[in-house]
C-alpha cells in the first residue's frame, strides 16, 4: 500500500471509530451499572454512594447497583474496577486513598492514579477531625500531646486500613508532635468506629459525617478540626491551628471514576447527570446534613484535583518518613 492508501486507511478508522465511540454514547446505557465501593459498608464513601445510587438509576433508567468490594486500603475494590471493560458500566468510588495515599506511599500499586483511571466527578469532600475516647484524660490537642509523651507507645488510633487517608493522616500528626502512637488497622470504618466507642482505642481522626451524633451523645470527644475554619455545627471545636498546628489541614473526599479509555462523551453525560443530582435539594441537603461539603464540578476540575492531591500527600509521606510496604 502506498502512503496516499494508507494515510487514506488510516482516516476511514478513526471516522468509523468515532461514529462507533458516538453511537455507543447515544444508546447509553442499556444494561445495569455496577458502583463499587472499595470500603465495608457503613462508613463515608459507602453513605455517599448510596445516596447517589437510586438516584442514578432513575436518572439513567437502569439499576445502579452498589458493589462493596473491601480490603487492602481500597487496593482490591479498585483494582476490580480495572478489570471491567472500559465501557462506563462499571464505575468505583474514587478516594484519597485509591487516588493519592497508596500510590505515593506503597511501591506496588499496580495501577497509575492519573493514567490507568478515569476521573467523573468529585462529589464531596470532609474535613478530618481529631476524636479521643471519653476514657482519654484530654480536652485539647495540647493536653493529648503531653498525655501521649508521658505515655510513649501505649496511645493507640485506629484506622479503616492501611495506607488509608486516614492513616497517612494520623501519622503526620504524630510526626509533627513528636509522640509515638500505636496503629490498629481495620477492614473500614464501622468496626473501627465499634472499638472506639467501646474504648478498646485512644484516639481516631475521622469525619463529623460518621461520628457528629456520637460527639453530642459524648460517647466521642471531638478535640479538633482539620479544616481553615471551624464547622458551623460544631462551632465550639477548635481547628488544628488553632491548637498549635498551624496549616495542619487534611480531608477525606469521595469522588467517582471509572477506568481509562471509557470514551469521553459518556464521562461527559456521567458527570452532568451526578452534577444534577447533587445539586437537587433532597439529594444536596441529606448530604450537608450529615457534614459532607458538596463538590460537583466539571470532570476537569476533578483531575485537577487529583493531580493536587497527589502532590500535597507525597510531600506529607516524605516528611512523615511513611512507607508501607
């Protein structure tokens, strides 16, 4: 074939391709959905998802189903959703967690957050909160630091994994105060959230999503927020730099993705039809009720966000000196 066939070659497939990709986009979707959840149910990313599930499917007409796929610090629900064909109808909730803190603390992350996943929509974000045990003899920040100095490797935090935004997290605090802490790992936030209130736990840093009823029960004491300003249900909790660590500033966040290579226009029509279900009031004020900041912007705004999320957690690594291999 000579260079005149085979440029002409090449321009028939990618018209062909793209009447396919657009065809594909019109007529989606025509089966069920699949959102996994890499985390038990119960916690954060699992509420989230299933507000935004029934909705979904209304919206699309076709069952979204909720898929908890837990362990490995959301490693396997992931790496589940890599494995579907790249045809929008297997979605997973994207996390700091799947998206910053494994790839930039495990060397065997078999997947590349920015290139191998496809990012839709971010769709909240909530500020981490320092929560001691109301057996824990401390009111502030300050009194738990000089607690856990007097008491070196004996306080201990729980996690819902390792090489969790939660974990990253609570061992930068140690870091930047200078105490040792004993980690206890779980397979997601509810088991965790059992021990701590049973007091088997010193401390958790968490969100007031999962624990805000529990804060005004005092079966938690909630000692700082992890936010520039103070939460205004929460008014008389204190940020972090406002307990000595100034710019100590840290959120969970639960977006949806899906794999690389879904073609653009049915991203495209993901992200407006979530963008509309957000923002409606049913939808909008269960969330914000129950202390999630709302994101729903554009999917390039989500990948930018990702990218800067990745950054902030590798310098947080490096400084905290955390590897978890």
């Amino acid at each position: 074939m000579n260079g005149s066939g085979y440029f002409t070659s090449v321009l028939l497939f990618a018209a062909v391709f793209g009447v396919m990709v657009c065809a594909d986009a019109q007529t989606y979707p025509a089966k069920p959905l699949r959102l996994i959840v890499p985390y038990v149910p119960g916690g954060d990313t699992d509420i989230v998802a299933r507000h935004l599930a029934p909705k979904l499917s209304e919206t699309l007409k076709q069952q979204v189903i909720v898929d908890n796929r837990p362990g490995a610090g959301s490693l396997i629900g992931t790496e589940a959703m890599l494995r579907a064909p790249a045809d929008g109808y297997t979605l997973a909730m994207g996390t700091i967690s799947s998206l910053a803190v494994l790839p930039v603390t495990k060397t065997q992350v078999p997947y590349d957050p920015v290139k191998d996943i496809a990012p839709i929509m971010l769709v909240t974000v909530v500020p981490y909160v320092l929560h001691v045990h109301p057996s824990i003899p401390a009111r502030s920040v300050v009194e738990l630091v000089k607690l856990a100095k007097s008491r070196p490797g004996q306080l201990t935090y729980g996690t819902p994994g390792i090489a969790t935004g939660v974990h990253l997290t609570t061992e930068y605090f140690s870091s930047v105060a200078g105490v040792k802490l004993v980690h206890v790992p779980y397979k997601g936030s509810a088991p965790l959230l059992v021990d701590i209130f049973a007091g088997n736990l010193s401390l958790v840093i968490t969100t007031f999503a999962t624990t805000g009823p529990h804060i005004k029960s005092r079966r938690l004491r909630a000692l700082a927020i992890a936010a520039n300003a103070r939460a205004k249900d929460f008014a008389d909790i204190p940020t972090m730099t406002e307990s000595g660590y100034r710019g100590f500033e840290a959120s969970t966040w639960h977006g949806v993705v899906t794999r690389a290579g879904v073609p653009r226009p049915i991203i495209t029509r993901l992200n407006a039809e979530m963008a509309r279900i957000i923002n409606a009031d049913e939808v909008r004020s269960a969330l914000v009720g129950a202390g999630f900041d709302i994101g729903a912007g554009s999917v390039e705004d989500f990948e930018r966000f990702v990218q800067s999320e990745i950054d902030k957690w590798k310098k947080v690594a490096t400084v905290a000196q955390v590897r978890m291999d």
